[in-house]
C-alpha cells in the first residue's frame, strides 16, 4: 500500500468523498419525487443529465490529468467544484433550474471516482492483488457510517425546525440539509486531496495523440461493449431503489437499514477482493457480480414481502465487489499506465453516461406506465443472460494485443501497467 504518509491521504479522500456520496446517493431520487414534486419521467431525467454531462466531462478531465501527470491535485480540483455544485442544489426549485443544477454539479462530479481509481491503481502499481482493494474500502466504509448518522442527523434537524413526524407520508421534510452536508464533506476531500502522491507512477505522462491507442486494443473495444450493456440493466434499478422501498411500504428507515445490510456484507467483500481476483481473475469477478445482481433483483421484483426483500440486499455486497472492482482492474490490466486516466473516463463515459442514461430513462418509463416490480425484473434477467457471457465476450488480459502497450510504455522508460502485478486470467 506503500509507505504510511503517502497511503494516509488516499485513504481518507475515499473515506470523506464516499461518506458524503452516502447521503446525496440513497436519497436523492426520493428527494426529487416528493421534496420537490416530480413525475417519474422528470426524475429519470434529471438522473439522466448525471451520465450525459458526463461523457464530455470524464474524458476531458481524463486527458487533462494524463497530460499534465498532475492527477492528485485534478482531483482535488474537481471535488471543489463538486461542492460547489451541491450547495447550489440545496436552493433548486423547479424541475428547470434542478435540471440545470444538476448539469452543473456533473460537470464535475462524474470525473471523480475515475480519477480516484485512477491515482489509487497508479499509487498500489506493483503491490499486488489486495492493495486496490484495501484502499476502496475505506469508501465503502464512509459511505457505511453516513448512511447510518444521516436520518438521525435529520430527525434532530426536523425537531429543530418543528417539522418531526412526516416521515412516512408524502415527503421527508426538510430532506434538502443532505445537500449542505454533502458539500461539506466534499469540500473537505478536496483539502485532502491536497496531500496526495504528485510523483512515481501516479505522475506518468502522455503525448499529445496517445489516447487514440485505446481505440486500437480489441481487449479495451470489447470491454466497453460489456459496460455498456452492464449499466444499462444495473444503473436505474440502483438509482431508483428509494423509490422501490417506498413502494412496498418502507420509509427512510427501511432505506436505511437495507443499505446498512448491504454496506455490511460488502465491506469484508472488497478488503478480500484479492483472493477473489487471484482465483477468479477479474473477468470471473465481473460474472461473479452480474450473476448476484441477477438473483438480487429478479427477486426484488418478484416479491413484495419485505421479509423477503431484506436479505437478498447481502447479494449487493457481491454485485459491488464484482463490479466496481473488476471493471477497472481488467481495464487496467490492458492499458499503459500513461492513458490510466483517460481509460477510466472512458470506462464512466460508455457505462455511467451512455448506460446510465438509457437506463435512467428507461427505468423511470418503466416506473411510470409499467409499476416499480418492472425496471428489477428486466434487469435481474438481463444480468443472468450477460454473467453466462462473460469469458466469450471479454478476451483474456493476457493476450498478446495488451503487450503492445506495455512496450510502448517501456520504450518511454516508464512503466507498464502490468509489471509487478498478478496475472489476471
């Protein structure tokens, strides 16, 4: 994990960042269609703007932080935009200036977790197949704690404004305080991104051009393909699963402590995700993931006992380690390590922003004309259809195209992306 002073940093910027997506990610499509009063069409399209500002805004941010080797202090950069943007969201109101606020924010926050994952596997190069996850973990655990602290947070702040009591029936009152919250937190990874690494691995540099060496690699062509269908089927049941919960009769807390079983399950998951990753390869994580999300939601979908519903959420856990972490790992497993940034941008570009907006909006159609069962019951049998697909649609890292690249690297005298680490299968 590399030396204490240097590890010390990343680990918090995961922590605070994540702790704040802990409050904005649960509740906020809950938040637009009762706070603010908006259709289910209307929700599924301001989600949608998220991804669509998105694929203008990751690559651009990528290519910036390749160029100019300075990827800790873009992301820095980029989580005070952030918090900018989430403190202008706490005055929207009207689907337009929501729609336009939510534009702003994404110009800026979608570039993040790449570019985080991004100076993380520059950081871990070389220190084996549980350094990635012995960072993201600290993430999951930030977003585990506010998921926790946030409802009581509000609960105090509804007594003090003298609004205590709506919670079950139309609208969380007062909910538009994880907005400021969540700015002050973001705010504060940003002072903390300060402090990370700015030379090694972290700080390698491209030319002018090299980006378009990716869109030669079969393996990476092949590899957005999967993300794209991955987050078309997984993206709008996730973002619209406040919704779900409120439809089978939950309320804030049941959303609460179906995240507080999910985060549970899933930290273990990923501190471990090296064993997975050595046995498994990071395409049998990948499978791993989509198959748990299958039975996830295709029986999130199909029963309305909330008995049921309440431990099939552990499976969250696996789609999380499977996904989140697979994903960039194969990726990076057949990039340089000089377009690492603009490879992860890509990743949210085609999955985040192509998927997610179709979706997004496809999840909240299906929401509105169709009924809540409907966007888990399509996605949890795509999900089963695609992890049977895996190893034919993804060729190994291993192959000789990913090769290419490492030379190219090491004829710059830097780094491939493959050296020191575990042969991925």
């Amino acid at each position: 994990m590399g030396t204490f002073p240097q590890s010390l940093p990343l680990a918090l910027f995961w922590f605070i960042y994540m702790g704040a997506l802990g409050i904005f990610f649960p509740y906020y499509s809950l938040y637009l269609r009762e706070n603010a009063g908006l259709s289910g069409t209307q929700v599924g399209l301001v989600l949608a703007m998220v991804p669509l500002v998105g694929m203008f805004a990751q690559p651009f941010w990528g290519q910036v932080a390749d160029r100019t080797g300075a990827r800790g202090r873009v992301l820095a950069a980029l989580a005070v935009g952030a918090s900018l943007g989430y403190l202008a969201l706490a005055s929207a109101s009207g689907f337009p200036a929501i729609v336009a606020t939510t534009v702003a924010l994404a110009s800026f926050s979608t570039a993040i977790i790449p570019m985080a994952v991004s100076v993380t596997l520059g950081m871990v190069h070389g220190s084996g197949p549980y350094a990635f996850g012995l960072f993201r973990v600290w993430g999951t655990l930030g977003y585990l704690l506010l998921v926790i602290a946030f409802p009581w947070f509000l609960r105090h702040y509804q007594e003090l404004r003298g609004s205590h009591g709506t919670s079950g029936q139309t609208s969380e009152a007062g909910l538009e305080v994880m907005f400021l919250v969540t700015a002050a937190l973001v705010l504060a990874s940003a002072l903390v991104g300060l402090f990370l690494p700015r030379k090694g691995t972290v700080a390698l540099r491209a030319e002018k051009g090299d980006w378009r060496e990716l869109f030669k690699n079969r393996a990476v062509i092949r590899f957005l393909f999967f993300v794209l269908v991955v987050y078309v089927l997984q993206a709008g049941p996730m973002w619209l699963f406040p919704l779900y919960v409120r439809a089978r009769g939950g309320g804030l807390d049941t959303i609460r402590q179906m995240w507080i079983l999910m985060l549970v399950i899933e930290i273990p998951l990923v501190m471990s995700s090296g064993a997975g990753l050595k046995r498994l390869g990071s395409r049998g994580l990948l499978a791993l993931g989509l198959l748990a999300g299958a039975i996830r939601w295709t029986v999130s979908g199909l029963s309305h006992d909330l008995q049921v519903i309440y431990p099939v959420q552990i499976l969250h856990g696996v789609m999380v380690t499977g996904l989140i972490l697979g994903g960039p790992l194969y990726l990076d497993a057949v990039v340089p390590g000089r377009l690492r940034s603009t490879a992860q941008a890509l990743l949210s570009v085609i999955g985040v922003g192509i998927g997610g907006i179709a979706s997004n909006a496809g999840a909240g159609w299906l929401l509105q004309h169709v009924g809540a069962d409907a966007p888990y019951i399509a996605s949890g049998i795509g999900s089963l259809i695609l992890g049977c697909l895996v190893w034919w649609i993804l060729p190994s890292p291993e192959s000789p195209e990913p090769q290419v690249s490492a030379m190219a690297d090491r004829s710059r005298g830097q780094a491939s992306p493959a050296e020191g680490n575990t042969p991925l299968p």
